[in-house]
C-alpha cells in the first residue's frame, strides 16, 4: 500500500466522469480478483494498484484519496462503469468546493441549524475551513423560498411593505422591507446577467421604442428592445435625454443577449434610431452594407410599433404603483429585474408559455423566480477546464 502524501490528497478533477472512463477505455487498467474484489492501476504511478472491495453495497479503496474522505475515488467509479452498476453513466457524483483554497478535498462535518432547517456543513482537508454548501445563498438568513416569493409578489406590482405584511400573515415570517428592498438589489442585476449569458434564440424582427417615466419626480426615458417572433424583452435602459449615444447603449445590450442578429428594426420617427441602428445592426448583402433600420410612419401602418407599445403598458402598470422610479440605482434595478420577471417569469399569451421558453430557454419548473434565484446564485469555479473524452 502505498504512503499518504500531500499529492494524493489534492483531487485534480472537478469531475470524476472523465478519469474514470478514461480508465475504463485503456481497457487493460482493471482485474478482477474476484466477484467482490478488483485491482486498478494506478494512473500516476506505474507498477502501483489499488485493492478495490465491496461489502453490502459499501465500495472501498486503498488510494489515499479515498481513506482520507471516504468518498468514492475514480477507481471505484472505474469498476462501477465497467460493470454496469451506475444507474446513469453521463451523471457524476457531486464535488462541493472549498470556499477558501478552491479544493475538492472536503468531507461531511456535521450539519448546521437555521431557519432553512439543518444545512450540511463542510470541512476541507487541505485548509482546514468549515463551509455549507448553499451557492450563491451564502450567509443569507432566510430560505430561498422566502426570497423568491417576495421577489415575484415585488415585481408582480405589490410594494416593499405589502410584500412584508403578506409574508407575515400568510406565512408567519417577519422580513424588514429594507430587507426586501436589499434583495432585489442583490438578485435583480444577478438574474438578468444569468439570463443574458443563456443566448436568446431570436427572430428577425426587432422593435425598439423609448417611453416617458418619472425618476424622484423628474422626466426620463425607459428604452425597450423587443424580439417580434418571441416577445422576448432584450434590453431595457433608462436616460435623462433621447441621444443616438443612449439609443446606441440599449442596442448593444441587445447585441449581447442573443447570438441573433435581426433583418428589420421597427422605430418612430425619433432622427437618433437611424444611425444608431446602422452603427450596431448593419449587415452585408452583396456588395452593399444594408442598415436595417425601417421606420414605422403610423400606428395604423400594416408594419406598425404597436408590440412595443403594448408593452410599454404593462411597463407601466409596474411603475404607476410606485409613483415613479427612486434614486440612482433605483431605475436600472427595478428595470433589469422587471425584464427577467417579463421574459422568465410571466406568461405571454401570444407564445403560449413565457417569451423566455419561446426563445429557447431552460424550463424553470413551477415556481419560476426560485429557480431563477438559484441557477443565478450558483458559482463557476474560476479556471475550470471541461475535457471531452472520446473512445472509439
């Protein structure tokens, strides 16, 4: 057997698919001793193998990894895909990371009590930190249910205090509205980069408008991207003035919410839409760059605004409960989250389903804003490398 060193305690895999089909497809790194026990080569040290053995269903190695974590190592996981005993090969058994060092060299340690009940808790090998697995939800006080209801009572039009009250009546929890209000300005900016990042499959028709809104009393203009095919929302921005500077900004956050790239861009009348629009969206046709600009010369024009205006409508059914948009971080916040709300969460009876299911996105389940707040939350460990393994 061979001595424990502080390489073998380092897991190099994030994922313990790869390495252990990787062994399996040499073809030659595994013997059966017997109908219980097994023999892996070891993968860095030639001439070395691991007993493998099982008992009651309890899978045991000799490697270092796996006597230090009692965890399945990825010559266990080898035997088991050789023998066909994984319920589903694609799957991999979850990693949690040190929030610290980064390390997979982490163990079971206990569970902690809270208001979300008993959470697991952590303790990593290598640095000795103590962690839970909760995401991005660390250190928050209240269960994700919690702030994923009072997100979708907020943006479906009830105000910081109603939400409050509401979930004091009906659910007997006591949440501050400063609290709720610290929570669309975590989760808001959070969601809408997330959604942006899936890529929209959008269709070739754009309609993009400005409307009047009321910032601390004062006049602004909310601009709005919408997708014809989908309804869904692309961007939302809001200005002091109507500059092709602040047309061309709405545009480009357009630009990188989709991979797509409309044919025709429905506008008013407004002189800023034109050369904005033929700076971002033109295209090549030929020998000739075509601006793909058209203006719409009435309501009443068989290609009309009238989407774009319609949704200025339900904009505002949000913000004429507010009074008015609040602050300076006020506007983006309310407007970034209200977009994921439109595009995620409501229905859209002309797609039958949300514009984000139209536009090719993830089903999100039942309650939308929950899982909205926890695929947002979750961290990309930085530095990851995913490897493809072919075997032919």
């Amino acid at each position: 057997m061979d001595p424990i060193s502080s390489a073998d305690l380092l897991a190099p895999w994030d994922d313990e698919r790869t390495p252990a089909l990787a062994i399996v497809a040499r073809g030659d790194q595994i013997r059966s001793v017997s109908p219980t026990r097994f023999e892996v080569a070891s993968q860095s040290r030639p001439g070395w193998k691991y007993a493998i053995s099982v008992h009651r269903d309890r899978w045991s190695c000799s490697c270092a990894f796996h006597r230090a974590t009692r965890r399945p190592c990825i010559h266990i996981l080898a035997v088991l895909y050789r023998e066909g005993l994984m319920e589903r090969v694609g799957r991999s058994l979850p990693l949690p990371r040190c929030e610290r060092c980064g390390s997979v060299q982490v163990i079971h340690f206990g569970r902690r009590h809270n208001r979300q009940g008993a959470v697991k808790r952590y303790l990593c090998k290598r640095c000795g930190a103590r962690f839970t697995e909760r995401g991005g939800l660390v250190r928050l006080r209240y269960d994700p249910t919690t702030v994923a209801l009072a997100l979708d009572l907020f943006f479906r039009g009830l105000s910081l205090r109603k939400v409050s009250d509401h979930l004091r009546q009906a659910y007997g929890t006591r949440v501050a509205p400063t609290t709720i209000y610290a929570w669309v300005a975590k989760f808001a900016p959070r969601a809408a980069r997330w959604m942006d990042s899936l890529g929209a499959r959008t269709g070739e028709r754009w309609h993009i408008d400005e409307t009047a809104v009321k910032s601390d009393g004062n006049p602004r203009w909310a601009w709005n991207v919408l997708d014809a095919q989908t309804r869904f929302l692309l961007a939302t921005h809001v200005t002091r003035l109507r500059r092709t500077r602040d047309a061309g900004v709405v545009i480009r956050r357009a630009k990188a919410a989709t991979p797509d790239r409309p044919m025709t861009v429905l506008t008013d009348g407004l002189p800023a839409y034109r050369s904005a629009i033929g700076r971002e969206l033109a295209f090549r046709s030929g020998g000739e760059v075509v601006n793909p600009h058209s203006r719409v010369p009435s309501i009443r024009a068989k290609k009309s605004n009238n989407l774009v205006e319609r949704l200025h409508g339900t904009e505002k059914e949000r913000l004429k409960v507010m009074r008015g948009l609040h602050g300076k971080r006020g506007p983006g916040l309310l407007m970034e989250g209200w977009r994921v709300h439109y595009n995620l969460v409501r229905p859209h009876t002309a797609v039958a389903g949300t514009p984000g299911e139209a536009a090719d996105l993830p089903a999100l389940g039942p309650f939308r804003w929950r899982e909205v707040v926890k695929r947002s939350s979750e961290r990309v460990p930085s530095g990851r490398v995913e490897i493809e393994l072919v075997v032919r």
